[in-house]
C-alpha cells in the first residue's frame, strides 16, 4: 500500500500520513465544494490510525476547517494556489541515518550528491535520489565543523582537529591537508577566484591556494573567534564573530570594508540572499537582513526561540533557518514573514544545505538528516488515475 506523508501548512497544523483510500474519499469532498477553491484547508488530531502525529508546519492563512470520514487533509487543496506553503517529507527517503552524533555540516557536490560532517569525525557522501550511503571520509581526528565544495569539485572540510582537508569526491581520497590554524576551523567559504576561505576559533581568517595548498594570506586582525564566512557577489568576503559582529573583507587588498554591528550575542550563521543582501543568525535568537552595498540593517526576523545555527537560501528566494530551538523556518525575505516551520527534528538543527532538485537537507544534533520538498508530489497522480475524480480537478488543484 503506497503511504504518503505531507505538511499542510498552517499554525497547529498536524503532518497526516495517508494510504490511496484516504485521498480518493479527500479529493471527492473537495470536488464537490467548489466554494472552497483558493482556501487553506485545516484539521485538527494528534492521532492518524492509531499512530500519533509528530511533525507540524504553520502558515498564517485563513482557515477553512473540514474533515473526511478517514480524518485526512486534502493536500491537493493548499496546493492549487500559487503561494502555496506546502511541505512534504518524503517518506521511505526523508531520513538518511548513518552517523553516531550531531550532524554539523552539509554541501551539495556537484554531481548532486549530498556530503555531511559529523560530530564522530566522518564525512558521508549520500545518493540524495535514494538515500544511499556512497563513501565515507574518515580521516579527521576532531568533529567536522564545516564544508564547501571547490571550483574543480574537490571537497574540503574543517575540523575540531585545527586541520583543513581537501577531498578527492570521486575515489574518496585526500589530497591535502592544511594544517596552520591553532584551533577549530568552523567555517569554510570558497572565493571567487577558487581561494578558499577558513575561519577559525584561533581568531583568524585564512585564504588558501587549493591548487598548491599554500597559505595566501591571513586576516587575523579579529578580537574574537571566527565563527562564520559567506562570499558576496562582489566577491568581499563576509565573516560572522563570536564578538556579535559581522566584517566585510576585501580579500585582494586584505582591506576592512566595513563592521555590521547590531546583533547581541555570537554571530554563527552567514547567507547571501538572492538580491545579494546578506543574512546573519546569532546566539540572540534573531536574524538580521543586511545592505551589504552601506552596511544598513534592513530587516529583523524574529520567531525562533533559541540560537539560530544555519542558514540556506531556497530556489524561490525564501531563506530556511535552523535552530536550537529544533525547529527549521522558511522566512519571505522580501516582507520579513514566516512562512512556515518545520518540526520534524528531535534535537538541534545545526546544518542545512538546498539540494540542486530544490529540496532542503537538514543535520541535527538527532544524529539524522532530513530531506525536505515544498510541493506536493506528482506521485499523487497515480493515486489519482485509481479513482473517479476528474482530472481536471487534480491538474487545477497542482496550478
């Protein structure tokens, strides 16, 4: 029997897993209240043929309330709309287990493939089409705090060692080992040129020749712990402090451009938003949106209750937020909105990486990796063609 497990996002929202029959007696109801086109549609039960209901999503749309004989949401319903704020975990490959603690780090490669670092000093190389463990990268003695993937394809890693690895992603190999930091490399960012950036607790920035190994240079003009680096598209470098402060570099003149100062606590978490603004996430709870072009604070987004750890920018411009408070949010980077929140992780969500099909990876502190899709799946039409519903309604509901 093909089970299906959906999101429908609105605030106390339950995740519904469903069997063909549920859907069908679903879809029926809904073609049959036309009155209802274009409304979220809510039901509210922790229970779902006797197995409790664990993950929520919310959205702040008007709710239409209505339940079919099997107590199942129509997905299909939320979906006609064009903001639709959908998520789906997907079911036999949402979760890819395999690492024995905290997954801190994620990079899609380029041949799509999903690498993770972990807390147990491994690096895993996953087939995101199927779930399956390809490699493992075992040669760190420390956790591995952070990833990037370079130019040529190469992976690197930084690591509770002190030690910057370069990777070889094809036979697993490593090519090189940049061992000058005095203490944990925690961030990881590749320039524009193909140099790669690692920030460390050692309170320096350091830019490397990943061709020969060689150190080019060193930004260690910092008071504080380098948490944190994202590369503008200007090609300034962005590094995030334990002081709460954000730099901006130019990294061919090792010139300060400017200092953003606003956050109250660490700054862990950088992203370059679409637009080319540049998100910040700090132990303060917040997220700030910055101009990077004068340095001005543009926007404040607020809605977790713990430290916000890591950051990804979505295909459609929304920018995902992973906390200490467990959750993932997906933010409107234009208005500052929540869109949703996603509860499936049992811990701290402490990586997120966007897969090149569109979908979200998350690593947490649960050991686990979640994949997540923000569209119902097509796989709804085999159900579909089962039943005696127009398709005409299906294709309107999926516009």
């Amino acid at each position: 029997m093909m089970k299906i497990e959906v999101n429908i996002i609105k605030k106390d929202m339950k995740t519904i897993s469903s069997e063909k029959k549920c859907l069908k007696d679903c879809l029926t109801l809904f073609s049959k209240s036309p009155g209802l086109y274009g409304e979220t549609i809510e039901v509210n039960f922790k229970r779902f043929n006797e197995q409790e209901i664990i993950l929520t999503g919310e959205n702040l749309k008007e709710v239409k309330v209505f339940a079919t004989k099997n107590q199942f949401l129509c997905a299909s319903e939320c979906s006609k709309l064009n903001d639709c704020n959908t998520a789906m975990l997907k079911d036999s490959k949402a979760t890819f287990v395999g690492h024995s603690s905290d997954v801190t780090s994620l990079a899609v490669l380029q041949n799509g493939d999903l690498a993770s670092g972990s807390w147990d000093k491994k690096i895993k190389i996953w087939n995101t089409s199927d779930g399956t463990l390809k490699m493992n990268l075992c040669d760190h003695s420390g956790a591995v705090y952070s990833l990037a993937v370079l130019q040529n394809g190469d992976l690197a890693s930084g690591s509770r060692d002190n030690s910057t690895k370069i990777w070889n992603t094809t036979d697993g190999s490593e090519k090189m080992n940049l061992n000058y930091h005095s203490s944990w490399v925690n961030s990881l960012a590749v320039l524009q040129n193909g140099d790669l950036a690692s920030g460390s607790r050692d309170n320096s920035t350091k830019i490397w020749n990943t061709t020969d190994g060689s150190e080019k240079m060193n930004l260690n003009y910092h008071s504080s712990w380098v948490n944190s680096l994202a590369v503008l598209q200007n090609g300034d470098l962005a590094s995030g402090f334990a002081d709460t402060t954000i730099k901006i570099w130019n990294p061919k003149s090792e010139t300060l451009k400017m200092n953003l100062c606003d956050h109250s606590d660490q700054v862990v978490s950088l992203i370059v938003l679409q637009n080319g603004d540049l998100a910040s996430g700090s132990w303060d709870h917040k997220i700030k949106i910055w101009n990077t072009s004068d340095g001005t604070l543009k926007m404040n987004l607020c809605g977790h209750s713990f430290a916000v750890l890591s950051l990804a920018v979505l295909q459609n411009g929304d920018l995902a937020s992973g906390s200490a408070d467990n959750t993932i949010k997906i933010w409107n980077t234009i208005d500052g909105t929540e869109k949703m929140a996603l509860n499936g992780h049992s811990a701290v969500v402490l990586s997120l990486a966007v897969l090149q099909n569109g979908d979200l990876a998350s690593g947490s502190a649960d050991n686990t990796i979640k994949i997540w899709n923000f569209k119902i799946s097509l796989k709804f039409l085999d159900i579909l063609l089962e039943s005696n519903i127009s398709s005409n309604f299906f294709w309107a509901a999926l516009e």
